[in-house]
C-alpha cells in the first residue's frame, strides 16, 4: 500500500533496541519516565485486581475518571470542562488517532511543526491526510507564530505540542491565544497536545481551552503521572464532535483497558506530583549546565524532559553521530532527524529521564570521547 512506504520507522526506538545488546548503556536516548506514580495507583489497580475486574467499560471511558479530569481542569486552570466533553483513549496515540479520523478527511492538510514529534506524520501517512511541516526555529524560540502560519494555505488542522518534544520550549500565553484565535476566526481545527503539562519548570504553561472552547486537547498519564505502561490518554472536544469520536472509539478500541482506568483514578496527588516536578527540574538544570559546556544549546528547555543540542562543531550527521556515540562509548541519544528535516542533521535529543547519578556517568563519557 502506497500510504505505508511514507510511513518510516521510530528511530528512538531503534537506537533503545541497539542500546540494549549493552550492558553499561547510559540512557539519554528514550523519554519514559523513571519516576514512580503515585502510591494510589498502584492501591487502586491492585484493588481492582484483587476485585477480578474484567470487563469494558463504556467506549468513552469510566465516568468516575472523566470526572477526576474535569475536575484537574478547574483545579490546575481553573476551566470548567464537562465529562461529557472528556473521551479516554489508548495512550495518546490512540487520541491522536481519533482526533485525525474525525476531524480530517483523506487528502485534507494537517499543519505540523518541523521538528516535532515523529508519529505525528506517520498517523497521517496511516490515515492519507497530508502533513503540511512549517519550520521553527530559535528565531522564536521554536514557537510558531500567526504570521508563520499564514503562510500555508487550505489548512484543516493545526497541531501545536507545548511543551514540546523534542525542544523543551513552552509556548508563551501571547502566542498561543493568537493562534488558537487565528485558527478559530479561518475554521482551522486546533489541536494541542498537552502531554507534558505539569513539567514545566520556569513560568506556567496554558491550555488551550483557556482561550477556546473549540480547541482539542489531547493529554494523558504516562510523562507528569509517571504512568506510561498503563497506556492511558484522553481527549477534550467540543460537544458537537464527542459522538463522532465515540463512534470511532467503539469500534476501533471497544474500550480503554479497565485496569489501567481504575488505577489512574488514584493519580491525582498534586503533592506528590510536585516532588516529581523538581526531580525532574533539578535533573534539567544538571544536565542543561553540563551539555552547555559540550554543545551549543539554542534554547533553554522549560518544560517536558528533552533538551535539543546543536553538534555541528562535531559533525552535521546527527544519525550517523549517535551511532558512533553508542558503538564506542556505549551512550544512547536521540538523533534530531527522528523529528523532521529542518536541519535536524545538525541536532540530536537528549532525555533526563534517569537518575542524576546515570546522567554525570554519560556527560563524563560524552566529555571523554569529544575531547571536551
């Protein structure tokens, strides 16, 4: 089939694979938390097992979840979304997915930032819609903005990651209400992928829905709750479209994993989930020091857990760079054409999602090899 030969391989997931025939690998490579969820969602799946819950539930998800949803909402943004308005996916992928079928016909154009997120493109490729890549760069702080995007006509959807992967960057509120109002005034769908909402560790982040009851939003459990083997998202739509959604839901995944369900009703321990935070701020502001030193640095990461590294003092083959990097001093990075072709060649990523410990032993051997 024709739409599978554009669709290319996750190549983080290449390099972990290749990373894994060594036993001393430093992981910089994979972002998947290594922090632990909250004790309660280990009590409440463990409840639910003991309980022999095993069955779907409705296509939508627990009601008692898209309630604890709506309700972190009003406590973190304080936006009032119904749970009529909340769908539960599987994972965010299965959200981006849904998004996609409901919102974009074949051959209609998905806006995307270039870098971004690779399986973005490769859900479009899936699904023949047509990925329009607008580049970003330091310039704006990797930020697009309303005079980048009118640039690109017949636009059906933008997609916008904030904070983003694999750059750090977080929007600022001016930019982001300016698209979402652009979008909004030319009948242009506005999708926000809020996956690493709550790891941002200098000023605030915003969700769209502070500034648009039309936007989708897409988040889930598996980076701020630390829960990415449960395998949960969901997806926030405007009333008008939460049918459509459902319609796919049902037949395409039946239901989200009810175990998983149960489990992520005991994740909202916004005290605990703010020791995670400065875990991972302390981790950044290690590693953001430290790279520094070795690489050329455009943009200082406020949020998720990547920072996006310049090498062309080293080399302007970010593939073949972490190759090497990996068969002779066994460190495991992200090459930055993993996430599009705007001179990604020259940048790779970096994940600080292990220990500060693991994180000193590979800069020390990065320093080593470099000759830094």
């Amino acid at each position: 089939m024709d739409r599978l030969r554009k669709v290319k391989s996750f190549i983080v997931m290449d390099v972990l694979k290749e990373a894994q025939k060594y036993d001393d690998t430093i992981h910089f490579e994979i972002g998947e938390p290594d922090t632990e969820p909250p004790p309660k969602v280990w009590e409440y799946t463990e409840r639910a097992v003991k309980e022999k819950i095993n069955c779907y539930s409705e296509a939508l998800g627990l009601t008692e979840l898209r309630e604890k949803i709506s309700k972190f909402y009003y406590d973190k943004y304080k936006v009032d979304v119904s749970p009529s308005r909340i769908a539960i996916t599987v994972g965010t992928s299965g959200a981006f997915l849904v998004a996609y079928m409901i919102l974009l016909n074949q051959g209609e154009r998905l806006a995307l930032t270039d870098p971004s997120y690779p399986c973005y493109k490769n859900f479009s490729y899936l699904l023949d819609i047509n990925p329009v890549f607008i580049p970003i760069d330091k310039t704006t702080n990797y930020q697009l903005t309303v005079d980048k995007l009118k640039e690109y006509k017949d636009i059906k959807a933008l997609q916008i990651t904030s904070p983003s992967n694999p750059i750090g960057n977080v929007y600022e509120k001016k930019v982001l209400k300016e698209l979402i109002e652009y979008c909004d005034e030319n009948n242009i769908y506005f999708i926000s992928d809020e996956i690493y909402h709550g790891l941002v560790y200098d000023g605030k982040e915003y969700t769209a829905l502070q500034f648009s009851d039309k936007s989708i939003v897409i988040n889930g459990f598996s980076k701020y709750f630390s829960m990415p083997g449960f395998r949960l998202g969901w997806i926030i739509l405007p009333e008008d479209l939460i049918r459509k959604a459902e319609i796919v839901l049902q037949n395409v995944f039946i239901a989200p994993p009810i175990l998983s369900q149960y489990g992520a009703l005991g994740a909202f321990d916004y005290e605990y989930l703010n020791k995670i935070r400065n875990i991972y701020k302390e981790r950044r502001d290690f590693l953001y020091k430290e790279l520094s030193k070795i690489f050329d640095i455009d943009v200082i990461p406020k949020g998720a857990f990547y920072i996006w590294a310049n090498i062309e003092r080293y080399s302007d083959n970010s593939y073949q760079f972490v190759k090497d990097i990996l068969k002779n001093i066994h460190v495991a990075i992200t090459p930055g054409v993993d996430f599009g072709e705007n001179n990604t060649q020259k940048y790779i990523r970096f994940a600080y999602t292990r220990d500060i410990n693991h994180l000193k032993e590979g800069v020390e051997r990065l320093k080593s090899y470099l000759k830094c």
